[in-house]
C-alpha cells in the first residue's frame, strides 16, 4: 500500500532538471537556487513533456513518492538506466533545445560533405522542395500513428497506394506492399517467402554474385535462422540439372547489378521455373524507366530501394524498400498491403487488405517479422512518381544514362578500359591499370576535387551518376581522370555534346511498355498542383497536430522540432553509408555515444 504524502513546496519551472541534492536543498540553499538561476529556459522536458512541476507532483506524490529519481529506480530496472558517472559533457550530459541546436550543428560538422559517386545501391537523391518542406519536415505526415485505424488515416493510406501502383507499374508485376524496411532487408524477406511457398523442402538459395555484398549480408544472416544453405556464383551459368541437384528453391539477381552491368536473365528465369524454383530480381525503379520490367521477362518477386525517389542517402538509411510480386504468391507476401474498398455509403475507402501483419495471423504462420513499413520515406517517394509524371522520370532516367555513356566514351578515348560490359544504366566499372597503372593516383585526384570514387580494388574503380549530377559535376569527373591520364583538364565550352542518343541497352531489354498512365501521375506536375495535392490528402488525416492519436504504441510521439531539423541537414543527410570513415567523424561520434550508454 502506497504511504500518504502530502502535497510538496511549490517548485521552480526547470526543479526536475537539478540533482537531488540540489533538490532536496533547493529551498534551503543559496548555491542551489544559483544553480537554478543559470539554468536554461527552452529544456526538453518544459517544451515535450506534459506535466508541468506542479502535476508532476501531484501525481509522485500519490503514489507515494517526493522525487521522480526515487520513482524512477523503482520503475526501471537498474540494468538499462544509464549511471549517472556516465552523463558528463563528452556523452550525455542534460541539454537544453538550443544546447541540443549547436551541438548537432557542432557535430553536423566534422562530417565532410563530398560528392559521392560510389553507388553500390545509394544516390544522391533530390528532393523536390514541395516535398521536402511539406512531407519531409511536416509534423502532419511524420507524426500520424500506424494506420490500422483506417478512418483516420485516408490520406496516408491514398498516398501508400500511390506507391503500390508507382511499384507495380514500374516493375510490371502483379501485386505491390506498401514498403519494407531496406532492400538488404526486403532480399531476406523475399528467399524467405520463396522458401515457404516451396514447402520448405528445397533447402538451397542461390544469389549472383554481382548482387550487392551488404544485400548478400544480411540474406547471410538470415540463412542461418531458417535453416538455408546460401550459394553464391554466377547465376548465369546455373544449368537446370545444378538447380535440380541443389535443391535451390530461388535465385537472387541484380538488374542492372553492383558493378553496373544490365544482363539477360530471361533464359535463366525460364529454367529456374523448370524446376519449379522461383525467380527474384532487385532492380531500381528509375532505371526501369528505360529496361523491359522485370515482370515482363518471368521475374516471381521484384524489390529495391525506392530512396531514389526523392529520399536522401542519410548515411545509408533509412530507406524505404519496394516489394512486388506474382499474384499467385500474395497471400505469402511480408508487409503491409493498402487495398481500396467501399464504406456503408458506397464511397471510396482504403484500409489494410489480406491481413498480411504478424499479429493478424497465427504466430507459428508468420511469414515474416516485418510487421511495419517506412510509411513517410515511401510516401516521399510516391510524392517524386506523382510531382514528376512518366514523362518527368524518363527524362531524369535519360539525363542520367546519357551522361553516363558521355562519361563512358571520354574515358574510353583516354585509354581507360570499362569493365561492366556494353550494356549498362548509370554505373561504370573502370579499369585503370592500361592508364595509371594503380588506383590510388586517381582517389588521391577525385578526393582534391571534393570527389567518392568507388574502391573496387588495386586496378579498379567504380562511378554511378545520378539525378544530382549536373554540367559541372560531369566536368569535374572527367577531369580527375584526364589530369590521371596525364591528359588537359577540360572546361564544359569545350566538351562537344553529343548531336543524337542512342541508350546501351540491348534491344530486347529496351521497355516498350508504357508506364504510370494512371490520372494522380498525370496531373499534379506544378507546384502548386502538388501542393494542394498534399494538403488535399493530409487534412483526411488525424495526426498529433490535430490531437491526440488513439492508439498507444512505440509511434505515438512527436518528435522536437529541434531534434528533426538536422536530419535534412546536407551535413547529415548527403553522407553515403561507404564514404572513408574520416569523413563522417560526425556520425562516428554520435554511434559512440549509442555504444557508450549501452543503447
């Protein structure tokens, strides 16, 4: 039975920030109220907290308390609080908004901003400022809780379809869920799903090895949970009997792959069926713009990374991944799915269909462990796919592959040898050793410009261009390997543009196939348009700047402004997760204090 306490002293605002000791003597001790007197005003806990001193103390001492210190060591156990030797300066120490502010611009800052041309499955994504101030930094879209209310959320929801139809269309499959987790991640969901939908009897998965080496990571890791031998080698060389043999119940291929060749893996897939295996393809969506979808050449699951979308790098996440699959194999898909329905008074309702979350299911059932999606990063990129259109996405995809195959030919004229085949996207694969006889010269070359380079090995090195790439970015790559070559620097006046494009892509693979025809991708191109696009679907939405949300679960928080307000900093977001690791000292530090506290 909880002892009787009476009311406590009136206390000052910033009481509960102090020590206990200061606390206990606050009243009683001129050095105490000094301490108070230098406190700052705009703290955490003044601003984000709902009690203010008073409540809170009418609420301790209900239950039997006189400080929220001698609560909190009987509420949370010992073993995951952090001890107070370890709140000093250099970790965790108590800081107020605008404390917080300058330290996240202190720490912002020893992460060199470079531009990045590693890929590897990372872009530097432009995000559209309607989008970015609207979506990204709105209060309105990254606050609302999982929509598993879905009269609350028509407007989350409207836009979530808007990225399962961006995704099937794209890829040309029959069915789409409204996000995962990363498209290491969705590659791990994918094996596991073939692997159930073979009646988990063929025991084998087989991956490319041009697939990209953190995907093959974390399939890796998740092999050893169900039990799966991982194979990995040349996909394109697997014969029907080795199929057969190895009871391998799918193949993983990349499309175009790491190294940034596009190949034809139609024969592959006809044999793969042969045996009745499964074919999976991670692919990226922009340069589906351009390829014969996957779909169409016997793809049975087709994911990626849809951060290219209008989402930025962040340092490698997160990302929101796509999913996309045969209808034959919905029923076992991992993830959310939105599907569109009618209320009781026939009008248009989206909720979540085949109830395909864990805890909808029977747990021993459970396909997967991906019971969320990355709601506001796949909205972002709905918003890309709706404010460029089809015709606005080909001509970024053009954009980029165009430079790509200028970039491609200069170098070749320099005596540089590209690698990755004829037919290619965005990536180039160089050798430089016909040249420069090592690598090292021309990092050493890119990083005075301000330039990543991919690091392949001694010989090689690898470019991927993208939407960010301008006139002046295609200068300066060129000229890190002219000045290599020992060749003149070039300016753009005196670079000859092409008079006709005609994409390296073999002709089979060239898309024929239309795209986007739907009227939301068609219709909102100005910004204006998308402005009132996005104020349209947030006002059907209940989000904690209307109220408070209903349903109480890790989601249901709005975070400080001055918390969200870094993360779009280019100091944090235009970081590529494979830069050298002294340029992202800054985010060195903040996982050293994660590793420092025990989180």
């Amino acid at each position: 039975m909880l002892s009787k306490v009476g009311r406590l002293a009136p206390r000052p605002r910033h009481f509960l920030l102090l020590s206990t000791s200061t606390r206990r003597s606050f009243f009683a001790n001129a050095p105490a109220f000094k301490n108070a007197f230098f406190a700052p005003l705009d703290t955490f806990s003044d601003r984000h907290i709902g009690p203010n001193s008073d409540e809170a103390s009418k609420m301790l001492a209900t239950m039997g308390y006189t400080s929220m210190e001698d609560f909190v060591k009987d509420t949370v156990p010992p073993a995951i609080r952090v001890p107070s030797s370890k709140i000093t300066d250099d970790a965790i120490a108590p800081l107020s908004e605008s404390e917080l502010f300058q330290k996240a611009k202190r720490v912002g800052s020893k992460n060199k901003i470079m531009r990045s041309y590693i890929g590897m499955g990372y872009h530097n994504a432009v995000v559209p400022p309607v989008i970015l101030r609207n979506v990204m930094e709105s209060p309105a879209w990254y606050t609302p809780y999982t929509p598993y209310q879905p009269e609350i959320a028509q407007g989350r929801l409207e836009s979530l379809v808007n990225f399962q139809t961006m995704v099937k269309s794209l890829t040309g499959m029959d069915i789409a869920n409204a996000s995962l987790l990363d498209e290491a991640t969705a590659a791990a969901e994918g094996m596991v799903m073939v692997f159930v939908a073979s009646g988990s009897k063929k025991r084998t998965f087989f991956v490319d090895q041009s697939v990209s080496p953190q995907t093959i990571a974390v399939i890796n890791t998740r092999c050893g949970g169900f039990g799966i031998n991982l194979q990995i080698g040349d996909a394109l060389s697997l014969s029907k009997t080795e199929l057969e043999e190895s009871g391998i119940c799918g193949v993983l291929v990349q499309y175009p792959d790491v190294n940034g060749s596009v190949r034809d893996f139609t024969k592959l897939s006809e044999t793969v069926h042969e045996t009745g295996a499964f074919m999976i393809v991670a692919t990226d969506l922009l340069a589906l713009t351009m390829l014969k979808p996957p779909g169409e050449w016997g793809a049975d699951v087709v994911l990626g990374s849809s951060a290219r979308f209008g989402v930025p790098a962040g340092y490698g996440g997160p990302h929101a991944a796509f999913f996309a699959t045969t209808d034959k194999l919905k029923r076992k898909m991992p993830g959310r799915l939105i599907g569109l329905s009618k209320d009781t008074m026939g009008n248009p309702a989206y909720r979540l269909a085949l109830q395909t979350r864990e805890q909808h299911i029977r747990r021993e059932k459970a396909t997967s462990n991906i019971c969320t999606s990355q709601a506001l990063l796949a909205n972002m990129a709905a918003m890309y796919a709706v404010y460029h259109g089809p015709t606005g996405l080909k001509q970024i995809a053009t954009r980029v592959h165009a430079f790509t195959q200028f970039l491609r030919n200069t170098l070749q004229d320099y005596g540089y040898s590209i690698t990755n085949g004829p037919y290619y996207f965005d990536t180039l694969t160089i050798d430089v050793t016909p040249v420069v006889g090592d690598v090292e010269p021309v990092h050493i070359l890119a990083e005075k410009m301000g330039i990543n380079l991919r690091r392949i090995n001694s010989g090689t090195v690898g470019v991927t261009l993208d939407e960010s790439v301008g006139s002046k970015d295609l200068v300066d790559l060129i000229n890190v390997f002219a000045l290599a070559a020992d060749k003149p620097s070039v300016t753009l006046s005196g670079l000859t543009a092409p008079t006709n494009f005609s994409p390296d892509i073999p002709q089979n693979l060239v898309r024929e196939s239309g795209f986007l025809p739907h009227a939301v991708f068609n219709t909102h191109h100005s910004e204006t348009e998308m402005l009132r696009y996005i104020y349209q679907l947030q006002e059907k939405d209940l989000s904690l700047c209307h109220a408070m949300i209903p349903l109480g679960s890790c989601t249901m928080k709005l975070n400080s402004t001055s918390s969200m307000i870094p993360l779009t900093w280019p100091e944090f977001s235009t970081i590529h997760p494979f830069v050298p690791i002294e340029q992202a000292q800054g985010y060195a530090e903040i996982i050293k204090v994660f590793k420092f506290i025990g989180v």
